[in-house]
C-alpha cells in the first residue's frame, strides 16, 4: 500500500517544506508551520479537478454573449467592470469596521430586488444581528436567503437546493471543509474552501462574493493563495475617522484594475458620491499656502484633488520626508529635484506632503501639483486659487505631458477652475474653452508662473 506523505505548510503564505523549520524562507514569519498528512488517493483526486469536463479546440469555439448582472448602484459596477460576471469569483477585502458586511448586505438587498434569489451566508453573525443591520439599510429581504452557516458541505448543498442569482460568504475564514484536519482559518482551509467554491461557481453559473479578513500589514489573509484563485480582488479603504470610502480593485479579469468606486458612511449605510471632485475639494481654504488642485485620474474617471505641502526648518540634524497619500519616493525624488534644479534650499528642511479627503494618489501626473505645493510653503506664496497643476518632473527638471489631458482640464472646468499649468501640449488637443492653458516646459519656470507674489505667511 502507498504509504501517506506527512508536509509542513506555513499558514502564513502557504509554503510548503518536507520538514518542520522555524523560520518560514518565504514571508519570514516565526513557528507558523503545521503538519499535514496527504494520502495518495486524496492527492489523485485533487490533482482531478474536473474529469468529466472534454478537450476543445480554439478555433470551434463560439464567443457567447453573457450578460453582466448590473445593479442600480453605479460606483459598484464601475468597479466590476460593468457588472457581476456570472459565474465569478470575487474577494473583497478591508480593514475589521470600515464597511465589507455593510456594502455587501446593500448589494445582496438589491440583487434580490432586481436579478432573484440571493444567498447571504454568515459564519460570523447569527440571523438576528444581520436583521437589526438590515432595518437600519432599509433592506427589506424579499428574496434574499440568511444561513448562518460554517461547513462547506452544507454551503454548497443550500445552494444548489435555492439556486440563487448570487451567493455571498461572510467571512472565508470562517469556512470549513469536514475532510480538511486543520482548523477553520488555517491557510489550507481557506485555500481548499475557496478553490471548492470557485469550481461550484463555474459549474453552476452562480456568482460568488467572498469577504476575507485582512493581516497587520492590510493584506488578505493568505494573499499569496487567495488572491491567484479569484476572478476578482476590491479592497474597501478609508480612514478610520473619516466617512468616505473607496472601493479599489486589485485585480480584474473581466475589467481594469485601475477603477475606484466613491462611497460615503452614513447612518442609513454606505452611499455613493455622484461627483468626488466636488467632494473632496468642498472644505478647501481658497488661497492658502501650500495647497494645490491636481486633476488625477482613477481608471476612467477624473478626480480633483487637493495636495497640501508644508515645510519647516528641521531641529534635528537630518531633515524628515512625511508621505500621507502620495508615495514616498515620489516625494524624495521631487524634494531632490526642486534642491537641486530649482535651487531651493530644503536641505535643512522638514517637507509633509498630505493628499487632502484621505484618498491616494499614485500617479507621476500629481508631480507638478506637489512640487508646487512644496515651493509654495518655502516661499510663503500663494498659487491661484483658480488654477489646477499637471506635468511629470524629470530628474534633469523637465516637465512631460501625461495621458488624458482633455479628460482632466474638463474636469477641472466644470469645477470653475480657468487656468492649468501644465507642459506644452500639441495644438490639436480639444481644450475647454472656460479654461486657459499656461504651458512651462521647465520645473523652474512652472514655479516663476504658478507662484503669485511672496508674502508674509500667516
């Protein structure tokens, strides 16, 4: 008889070593390794995934057309792409409290409303507690099935007897297999549980919405399994004492990665922001030191947000970098070219970057905007209040056009903004006729235009 081969699998990241070792190579963590027996017959039937399922060719295929399932909520299915594929996969992913039950029980609330039967699972809440959410969304379940339920078995059993239009799991972790020895939680159960379900999911055309516990570092618990298996990784963020929230997606294979979806938090539940833009910039100091209007781009989206900079002589002997919102490096390259093109002394200086609306701005478009922001807190001068920034620094103090400039400058017309420094752009480009363009082709010469005259600061 074959005999049963004993691994160690670090529930972690999932690595997987022939022996015990303290120190996981791959993510570093201590004492994390646990034992597992795999029998020959358990390892024949998982390495057959579906055996029924026949080889085809490419070329006789024919591409049918399957419709999204759209919801009457606009920003979650910008996020989707359009819409919930069927048959998806998607994981949704957040810090604990900034909103995952709340978004998903609106969502399960409208799909029973529009699209049919919905399959609400919950191994964390018993079905009281969900319906004392409910009432205070609005949320009237007609159609939408409550099972507080933990063994997969019993899951997909249910599902198959409803056969629902979307089935939602909160949360994976709390999801077991009965043939699995570890504990609900551990990186094999979730691994198996979700690779189950996803295969449930293909099979039976059901979409398949899961919520996933995040680890200190604010990734999803077993991030180097789960997020390989599923269609779709959304991550909600916000900060913690702020009420908007966005819905950013990681991954898509159905859609761009690059769409973010706007919501507020309010008593009734998460509501979502028709126009950010106006949002964001709604508690702006209109001419105050240090701030600047970049129009940034989020997917398709436009977005104006408000950078603020402040620098300050350092009493410590190396001057600090403070990131909030843009990346680090960013602002080290940024604070290296302004020293060193425009012949700003922050050697001695502390520079803060800040991204007001605690929204994150990742693109080299913002490099204008904070560049700006920095030399307006040195200088104590004001930027025009009615003046937007956009350009990419170079290290040699060259500004470089960005993509989708039209997109932008509309944008930031509707907003009641009339002038945008920015680089030379080509003469054909469509610009707003309420918006003036004011073009510098150096970092030197974008400050001598975007600055107004020197005062004393306040």
């Amino acid at each position: 008889m074959p005999r049963t081969k004993i691994v160690f699998i670090c529930q972690s990241c999932g690595n997987e070593s022939p022996r015990w070792i303290g120190r996981c190579p791959e993510c570093n963590e201590w004492n994390t390794y646990a034992e597992k027996a795999i029998s020959p017959a358990a390892a024949a039937k998982k390495a057959s995934l579906s055996p029924g399922t026949p080889v085809q060719e490419l070329a006789h295929l024919t591409a049918a057309s399957v419709p999204r399932l759209t919801l009457p909520m606009t920003e979650f299915n910008r996020v989707l792409g359009g819409g919930i594929v069927q048959g998806s996969v998607v994981l949704i992913g957040g810090d604990p409290g900034i909103g995952k039950s709340t978004l998903l029980l609106e969502v399960a609330g409208m799909a029973a409303e529009r699209l049919g039967r919905v399959l609400y699972v919950s191994g964390e809440e018993s079905v009281h507690q969900i319906k004392i959410r409910a009432d205070r969304l609005g949320v009237r379940g007609d159609g939408l099935f409550l099972f507080p339920e933990t063994g997969l078995e019993n899951i997909i059993e249910r599902g198959n007897e409803i056969a629902p239009r979307l089935v939602i799991i909160d949360s994976i972790q709390t999801v077991y297999a009965s043939d699995l020895p570890s504990a609900a939680g551990s990186i094999v159960q979730v691994r198996e549980c979700t690779l189950r379900l996803m295969r449930w999911a293909k099979s039976s055309n059901i979409p398949v919405f899961l919520v996933g516990h995040v680890t200190k570092d604010g990734s999803i618990a077993g991030p180097n399994t789960l997020e390989h298996i599923v269609d779709v990784v959304l991550y909600l963020e916000g900060e913690r004492f702020s009420s908007y929230r966005l819905l950013r997606g990681a991954k898509n294979r159905f859609g761009s990665t690059n769409e973010v979806g706007v919501f507020e938090m309010r008593d009734q539940g998460l509501v979502e922001v028709a126009n950010p833009s106006q949002v964001f910039l709604s508690q702006r100091s209109e001419g105050a030191v240090g701030s600047v209007i970049v129009p940034t781009l989020e997917g398709t989206r436009p977005l104006l947000v408000e950078i603020q900079a402040l620098t300050s002589p350092t009493i410590f002997g190396m001057p600090r970098r403070n990131a909030n919102g843009v990346d680090y490096n960013r602002l080290l390259l940024i604070t290296a070219v302004l020293t060193k093109r425009a012949r700003l002394a922050l050697g001695a200086q502390d520079v803060i970057a800040n991204v007001a609306g605690g929204i994150r701005v990742n693109e080299p478009a913002a490099d204008l905007g904070i560049a700006l922001a920095i030399a307006s807190s040195f200088k104590s001068a004001r930027v025009n209040p009615d003046m937007v920034a956009i350009g990419e620094i170079g290290l040699s103090g060259e500004l470089r056009a960005v993509s989708q400039l039209d997109k932008r400058m509309a944008e930031a017309a509707k907003l009641g903004f009339t002038s945008c420094l920015m680089p030379p752009v080509p003469s054909n480009l469509k610009i707003p006729r309420e918006i003036k363009p004011v073009p510098a082709t150096s970092l030197s010469q974008a400050l001598r235009l975007g600055l107004m005259k020197e005062e004393a600061a306040e």
